[in-house]
C-alpha cells in the first residue's frame, strides 16, 4: 500500500513521504467510515472491509494525484524556508562572532 500512495519520485524528503502518507491515509480513512456506515445502514448482505474498498476508489481517483501534486508543493516550498532561515541565522551568528571578537564587518 505504501508504494502505492508516495510519489514514484525517489527524492522525496522523509518529510514529504510523512505528509502524504498522513494525507492519504485520513482521507482514506474518512472514505472508509462512510462506506461502513452506509453499509450498516443498508445492512448489506456481504458488506467488504470498507477501508480496502475506500483505499482502492481512492487509488482509482484523480484526487490521489492531486493531493500528492499538492502535499509536494507544500512540502518544498516549507523545506526551502527552513533551509534559508537557517542559512541566515548561520550568518547572522557568524556575523556576530566576527563583530565580537573585535573585528569590523566594514
């Protein structure tokens, strides 16, 4: 199932492999609970395990490709302002250690 859900990209971040785990897995599960609750409801004869039924119509939607489409987006644009707000404390630290070690910045 797992193979099924993430991206088929191999550079995907451990973040981002979270994410759409998470993502596909309460929307799925969301499915599931409406399946087994219209089930009851109808009190089918031979009711499936909904959650296997939700996870398959969710495979078979394009909605699956949306939200991977839209969790990665998500994802990249997060890490990249991590990664520059970390690199500006880097060098406003720097900075700092340079100017209070009796040096100019000029």
């Amino acid at each position: 199932m797992r193979s099924r859900l993430l991206p088929t990209a191999s550079d995907s971040s451990p973040l981002e492999n979270t994410v759409q785990l998470g993502s596909a897995y309460i929307i799925v599960l969301e499915h599931s609970f409406y399946i087994f609750n219209k089930q009851r409801y109808l009190q089918d004869q031979r009711p499936a395990p909904s959650f296997y039924v939700a996870l398959e119509r969710y495979m078979a939607s394009q909605h699956a490709a949306v939200v991977r489409e839209g969790v990665s987006a998500a994802v990249q644009a997060y890490e990249e302002a991590v990664a520059t707000a970390a690199h500006a404390y880097e060098e406003a630290v720097k900075d700092f250690v340079y100017t209070y070690q009796g040096n100019s910045l000029a």
